[in-house]
C-alpha cells in the first residue's frame, strides 16, 4: 500500500507496508455507521483495512439533537476511532479529508496525497439539503455535525440571554421564538427537547422573561409529522408535541428565508413569522463522492444525489466498490430506496464486509436484505412513539424502549455510563448542566441605541 503525498514526498507507512502486503487491501471510506461497523466486522479477518475520515471520531448522530440543546456534551456521543478500532492490528485510521476516487487506477485521492485499495467502501454519508436555496444555510443552521450542534445550542440560548436584556416586547418575542423546519425525527426531537427547555429546565433561570412565553414553531410540508410513521403513531406525536407548547402547522412549506424572519405558505396564503431561531432539519443530500463516483463509473444517482447500487450494495460494473449508508440508493422489496438511518447503514456495513470476507474464501453471498426493526422517535420525557413492526406503542414504555435502544448502541462502555447517569440526573432533576454559550457574538444582541432612548 502506498500513501504519496502531493508535495512529492513518500510518507513511510513501513508498519503497514512489511507487516501486511500480501492481505487483501480493503479502504473504507467515512467512519459514520456504515464504515466503523464494515471495518469492527473485518477485524480478524486476515485482511487489512484502512478507515478515512476528516474527523478523528465516530459520531453518534441520533443524539445530536440532545448535544444541540443541552442535555449532552459532544464528548458523550463521540468516541475516537482509533480507540474503537484499537485491537485490531491490522487496521489503520487515516484523518484525511477524500476529494476523488480513480476506479481504473484503484486510487483514493486526498487533498495532501492518494492511497491504493484492492476493495473500496464507501460510506461518506450526507449534508444538509437546502432544495436549491443554499444561502439559507447561514440563517438556518442545520444538524449533522458536532459544530452544527453547537453552533444550535448557541443560537438557542442566547435567544434567552437576548430576550432578558430587550426592552422592546416586539423584539423580546423575536428572540424567543423558534422556527424549526422540517417535522421528521429529528425536527420531533427538537422541537419537543426545546419545549422542555423553556417549561423546565429554564424556568426559573430569568427574572425579566418567562420563558414559557416562548413560541415553538414546527412546520411541516406534508399533512402529519414524522411523516415515515403510521399515521397514529404521527397524531400522537402531534398531541405530545402540543402539549408542550409546539405550535405544528402542517401541509406548510416555507417560500423564504431572511435574517430574523421566515415566510411560510398554506394553501396559497402567506404568513412572515418573526424569528431570531430558526433550524433547518428538512432535508439531506448525499455526499459530493456519489458524483464523484458517477463522473468515473457511470453509475446513476437519484434526485438526492444518491448512487443507484446492486442488490449486493456494488456499483454497477465494479464489484471491488461498494456504497453504504446514506451514499447508497437501494430499492427495497419494491418499496423504494431504504431510508438513510443507523440501521440501515449498520447492517449494510455488516453485511459487505461479510461479503469481502466470503469472496475471499470463493464463497457466494445471497444479496443483501434489510432486517426492519422499527423506528422510534421521542417527543420529551415519557413521551416517545414506537413502531416495530406489529407492535404501535407510545408513552412511557415507549420512551424507556427509545432510551434502552439508544444506550445500547453507543460505542463506548464509557459513554453508555455517562450518557445513562446524565439521562437519570436531568430525569429526577430536570436539570440540564451543558448550558454554556461560547464564541463571540456576530452582532449586538439587542438594538442599544433604541434601549437608550
């Protein structure tokens, strides 16, 4: 294997180079779902791996929402891929950020450099998805990384901190709405958690607000929220959401996005909504590599910029590639495209690294098929629906399924402890410890010259 750098100079990987060349070399591309749990599934299996990624870490996104406001610290769902993936000898973590994949010459390409494979994997995953309208992006902050999460929890809490210093009741209003755009989980899940913080957690925080004064928006294109889910499971949803203080407007697209407000549309009529908040968590694309790849390959992406894969996740005409995770479109059973969730990347990841090791060993692999095992969303405390499958439930018992699946899958022995003390701490307190608001402010806060007046 060799890894060049662009300056000319050979970075001397001789660990790798003496120890492993005759292995079957497998790259794996994005240390999301799909990739960390293709190369754990590796481990052992004499074969060598490398893992890239920009990031140094495995991120567990399904709890960013919590990060983004205040339940949780990055460093709780954020655990270093080279301790993950430590025992395992033969694999190797590079922090490099991937701009080319070359098929014919069997080449990843670096902005400082290139590395060879004999298998590629891709799992580089997806970003934020603004429908042709990406100046919204700096207004409309999204939620896919750990920057985004904190960049959120910034924005929210110092609505607060603006809201106690505005005199003007107009602007005071401003500052503590909040326009969420996109009712699916996770825009659920912070709508709700953001519904807890202002009837709970900061409750008592303020002495010139009340933040329960403060207005939750969530508005949705489609006529129910968590629109993948059954439809009683979806007014549940609503009911809980309303409950604490959630004003859902459904069958509403938003037309435009200005700094400090929003127009939204129903029914042909149009409404501004007055906002200093507003979230983006409408929609995703797929990673600029899915181009990449259908530029080299020819392999045909969907509308979301998705590649169109093989029933064994392979690109067509290229066996020794494959794309998992959110990157990958694969109809299931004729029901269209699997949905772009942990699940499906972990099984995906799983299985093609299982496939790598049957070729190996001239075995057939049958093609890959998706084990459902339901979707949960959560709304608050005790509060959460379910869906597997036969069994529809919501409530309590809802809520500690929800909890109990989410400690499970965390990486780390460590976070699951942390995350579980912390979940039981805010439980029996409703208290939130991570609330600190960091990095300068971009502008005044508050309008002074008018305050002074």
């Amino acid at each position: 294997m060799f890894f060049v750098r662009k300056d000319g100079y050979s970075l001397e990987m001789t660990e790798i180079e003496t120890k492993s060349d005759e292995l079957h070399h497998i790259v794996i591309l994005g240390g999301g779902f799909g990739g960390l749990y293709a190369a754990k599934m590796l481990s052992g299996g004499k074969v060598k791996v490398t893992i890239i990624d920009k990031r140094n870490f495995h991120l567990f996104q399904p709890l960013l929402y919590q990060v983004a406001a205040g339940w949780l610290s990055p460093g709780d769902i954020a655990s270093p891929l080279r301790v993950v993936l430590t025992d395992d000898k033969d694999t190797y973590v590079l922090k490099a950020e991937v701009t080319d994949i070359l098929p014919q010459e069997k080449k990843v390409i670096f902005r400082d450099g290139e590395i060879t494979y004999d298998t590629l994997i891709v799992a580089t995953g997806s970003h934020h998805h603004y429908f042709g309208h990406d100046d919204w992006a700096n207004i409309a902050p999204g939620l896919k990384t750990v920057e985004d999460a904190l960049e959120m929890r910034r924005k929210i809490l110092l609505s607060f901190e603006a809201a106690e210093r505005e005199t003007d009741p107009e602007k005071q209003q401003e500052w503590m709405t909040f326009l969420i755009i996109g009712a699916g989980p996770t825009g659920v899940e912070l709508a709700g958690t953001i519904g807890e913080l202002t009837r709970t957690t900061l409750k008592s925080d303020f002495r010139n607000i009340n933040t329960e004064n403060a207005k939750i928006i969530l508005v949705e294109g489609l006529n129910h929220v968590l629109p993948t889910y059954p439809p009683e499971l979806s007014e549940k949803a609503e009911k809980s959401l309303k409950k604490l203080g959630v004003n859902v407007r459904l069958n509403t697209m938003v037309t435009n996005i200005e700094p400090n407000k929003a127009t939204i549309s129903k029914n042909g009529d149009s409404e501004v909504i007055q906002s200093r908040t507003i979230l983006w968590t409408a929609g995703v694309k797929a990673s600029a590599l899915g181009k990449a790849l259908a530029t080299h390959t020819g392999a045909k992406l969907d509308k979301s910029e998705r590649v169109i894969v093989n029933s064994d996740l392979s690109v067509p005409g290229y066996s020794n590639i494959f794309v998992i995770g959110d990157l990958a479109h694969l109809s299931y059973q004729g029901s269209g495209p699997l949905p772009g969730v942990a699940p499906v990347a972990m099984q995906e990841g799983k299985y093609v690294a299982k496939l790598i090791l049957n070729r190996i060993k001239g075995k057939d692999t049958d093609p890959f098929k998706y084990k459902e095992k339901g979707n949960l969303a959560v709304i608050g405390t005790n509060s959460a629906v379910a869906d597997l499958g036969s069994l529809k439930f919501s409530g309590f018992i809802a809520w500690l399924t929800w909890a109990f699946v989410h400690i499970r899958y965390l990486i780390e022995f460590d976070s699951k402890v942390v995350v579980l003390f912390k979940w039981a701490w805010s439980y029996f307190t409703r208290k939130r410890g991570v609330r600190l608001i960091t990095g300068e402010d971009p502008f005044p806060l508050i309008d002074t010259k008018k305050n002074e007046k």
